[in-house]
C-alpha cells in the first residue's frame, strides 16, 4: 500500500510533505490493525479479568490494560489464534449443509457436521482414533452435562435460595449440550446488559470445565473402567478382609459440644462421649437434638483371634474432577491420582486393633510392593493429616494412603469413630461440609463467578460468613 502511494505522489509535493503522507498512511494502518485486535480481544477473550482491578482506570483504560498484556503474553496470543483457526472450521462445516430440507434435519446435520469437524480437529492431539467419532462425541456431551449438573449443585450446597438467582448461568448457556454450541455463544458480542455481558464469559467457563472433564473422562477417569475396579476392590475387601456372613445394625449417639463448633464432647478425662448400641437396645431409641447426634450404620465385622472388630466402610467415586485440577500448577488429569474414596471406620479406639486390620489389608489387597504411596498419618503427631494441603484441618485425626487397583489409585481412610462423626458435623474445617466451602472459596468461586460480573467480593468477610451460616444451618443435626 505504501509503494502504491509514493508511485502515486504528485511531482510538486516536497519532500517533508511526502515523508508526512507516508507517516500518516503508516499511522492509518497501524489504527486499524489496532482496532481489528481490539474487536479480536473482546471477541476471543469476553470479560477478560485481571486481579486486582485498578479501580482507578475507566472501561476504555481497562480495555487497554488487558489489551497490552495480552500483547505481552505469546500463550494469549496463541490461544486468539487457535480460537479463531477452530471457529473457522466450524463455520466451514456449517457452510457445507445442504439447507434444502426442514430446519429439524438442518439443525440435526449442522450439529453432526460441526462436532465431526471438531472431532477432527483434535483427534491428533488427544488421539481419538482410539474411539472413534461416535464415543467421543458422547463423551464430549455427557461432560458438558456433567458440568453443568455439578455448578448447579453447587448453588444448591452451598448458597441461599435468595443469592442463587444472582449466580445462575443464562438460560442459552445452560441449554447448550454441545461444543460448538458453547463456542458460538461465546464468539458473539451480546451488549452491555447485566446478563448479556455475562454470556460469552460464561459460555467459554463451561466449555473449559467440560475440556478438563473430557480430558478425564478419556484418560485416567473413564467413569466406566474405574467403576469396575472399584467395585472389585469393594469385593476383595468383602471377601478377604472382611468376614461376608456377619454384619449388624448399630446406633451411634454422640454428644456434641456446641462451643467447640458441635465436634464431639470430650469428658474432664478427655474421653470422647460417643457410644453405639446395637438397635434393639433400650439406649438406641434416643433421638437426635441440637446437643445429640444419632447416626445408624450398617457396620461388618473383622475377626481378630476369636474376636469381633465392628467396622463401618463406606466407598464412593470421586466427584467433580476438573475442580481438583483447576488447584494444579498444570492441567494434567493425571495429577488427580484418588479418583475414588474409601474409609473404614473402626467403632471402637483400639491401636491393637487398627494394625490387625492394617496388616490384613497388607495381606490381602497391597499384598505387592509399589502397591501403596502418598501415606500420610497424623494419628501419633501434631498438624493436618496432608500438611501439602492449605485447607486440611489439623483437628482431623487419621491414617490415610493410596493403593493401586485395576489400574487405578484408591484413597482409603482408616479413622476412629469420633473424627467420622466429626468429618459429619463439625462446624469447622474438620468437617467435609466445611472443608470443601473454604477450598471452594478461595479456589472455584472467584473464578467462575468473578466479582466483576456477579457482584460477589468472595474476600469479603460478610460474604464468607453468609456462607459459613447457610453452612451451619444445613449441617444442624435433625
């Protein structure tokens, strides 16, 4: 353009006016590179956030903070360039329907021929030939379906009916149930509205969760093959460890101290005051109040010389993976290493008869050496039980290791019957409820409700109190 400006200069302009024009056509260009990169940066990147927010700048300067960091950071830049390659596949597949037929089977044709392409646009790099288009693709929906499932739940676990409204996702956002869906969404520019301007934000959210949920779900968290190895563990464990023809019914009553956040009481003596019955005793028609916690188990029976040791066991798969990755320096699935979780839970507080049932399990189910690793105790020593992790609570006693199984790594747990209860009830970090709302709060929460969309400071100390309330008052015993 330039050469084409100088050939076209008249003879009579001077040299000073024609270094001027070309400065000026230079200046005119490099505006409308500027404006296409900003139209690319609001587009690519809705609602780009950065923390802290100068409450000094205006919109126009914050515009640019963002725009020049992204300048700054060749992976942003990168990933513009990506998002954009992809979006130009998709609209290449769209083009290429036929809209000669009812607008049902063009919309059916236009999903299929968008998620092929998309398919085909990552089959190298997760190697999806394995799969094939047909389980991929279902694989992709149900983990867009998982989270969304898991943000709703969320609301509903940890927030008051009257904040939820506030923090739902629009309505064209939780409807979407495929990939290309959620890009489009994301890719279009929805106004200044409370709610429009959330959209694009909130569209790209669910489809990075579901890309992590996906990256499990075909690697390390196929839900399918670790529900087999689990299961089979639950049965080694039934059948070697455990004795398969004897189990009762109990009733655990424990008192709790209210003004030790209803942890269980401990006597002058620092006895815990927990109790169980079996439940044709008198003593296990007691019911639970503020003060009391009644908790029926169903309970098995490990045999030690002749002896009855009562256990509770309980197993269950690990849920809602891609929050444990979004705590990872690196999004890598393989990281999450206790897909599934597995405590017993021993009635009464015997050290003896801890490491009878420690050295059944060495001889029946770690049995092999490199079977066990990550084993942290904190039964005999003071602190958390993973003093790796800034949220574990150091009034949890226990014993806890992974063991391999099926391919897969196992959590268990053995702990006494006072910390269960505690992990239960506890008003505190010691209890799961708890522990889960402060790792959310200071992980999850701000990053997919950032309070300059959704008006929450989650540092606020109101705002964790609310919070820490609605949690109490769902854990009060009944």
């Amino acid at each position: 353009m330039l050469q084409q400006i100088i050939r076209e200069v008249p003879e009579e302009m001077t040299r000073e006016q024609c270094l001027a024009l070309i400065e000026q056509v230079k200046q005119e260009q490099i505006d409308r590179l500027r404006e296409q990169e900003q139209r690319d940066v609001s587009q690519y990147f809705p609602n780009l956030l950065f923390y802290p927010d100068d409450p000094q700048l205006d919109d126009e300067e914050k515009f640019w903070q963002r725009f020049k960091y992204l300048r700054r950071s060749s992976v942003l830049v990168g990933e513009k360039k990506r998002f954009r390659n992809l979006k130009n596949k998709l609209a290449e597949a769209k083009a290429q329907v036929d809209k000669n037929q009812s607008p049902a089977q063009y919309r059916n044709q236009v999903a299929e021929a968008q998620d092929r392409a998309l398919y085909e646009f990552y089959t190298d790099k997760y190697n999806l030939d394995r799969l094939g288009f047909k389980q991929a693709r279902a694989l992709m929906q149900i983990a867009i379906t998982n989270v969304q499932t898991a943000l709703n739940e969320i609301l509903k676990e940890y927030f008051p009916s009257n904040r939820r409204r506030q923090l739902e996702y629009a309505a064209s956002v939780q409807a979407a149930y495929t990939m290309p869906q959620l890009i489009e969404l994301m890719s279009r520019n929805y106004g200044n509205g409370v709610i429009s301007r959330r959209i694009p934000f909130e569209a790209r959210i669910i489809a990075v969760l579901a890309q992590l949920e996906f990256e499990s779900l075909i690697g390390s968290h196929n839900p399918e093959q670790l529900e087999h190895a689990r299961q089979e563990l639950i049965a080694r464990l039934e059948n070697h460890v455990f004795d398969d023809s004897l189990s009762e019914r109990v009733v655990v009553v424990a008192k709790l101290d209210p003004a030790n956040n209803y942890r269980v009481k401990t006597d002058i003596d620092g006895r815990y005051q927990v109790e169980w019955y079996y439940e044709n005793q008198p003593d296990a028609e007691i019911t639970t109040n503020e003060t009391t916690y009644v908790l029926p188990l169903d309970v098995r029976v490990v045999k030690r010389n002749g002896r009855q040791i009562f256990v509770y066991f309980e197993s269950r798969p690990k849920q809602r993976i891609f929050t444990k990755q979004l705590r990872k320096k690196q999004r890598k699935p393989e990281q999450i290493t206790d897909l599934s979780a597995m405590s017993i839970v021993l009635l009464n507080c015997d050290r003896a008869d801890e490491e009878h049932l420690a050295n059944m399990l060495r001889a029946t189910v770690v049995n092999c050496p490199g079977l066990v690793s990550a084993q942290q105790s904190n039964a005999s020593r003071a602190g958390a039980i993973d003093p790796g992790n800034p949220f574990s609570s150091g009034n949890r006693r226990g014993e806890k290791y992974e063991l391999l199984w099926g391919g897969f790594w196992h959590e268990l747990q053995i702990l006494s019957l006072p910390d269960f209860i505690n992990s239960l009830v506890a008003h505190a970090q010691d209890g799961h409820p708890f522990y889960k709302l402060i790792t959310y709060l200071d992980t999850l929460f701000p990053w997919i409700w950032p309070p300059a969309l959704y008006g929450l400071n989650w540092y606020d100390q109101e705002v964790r109190d609310m919070l820490w309330r609605r949690q109490c008052r769902s854990e009060q015993p009944a």
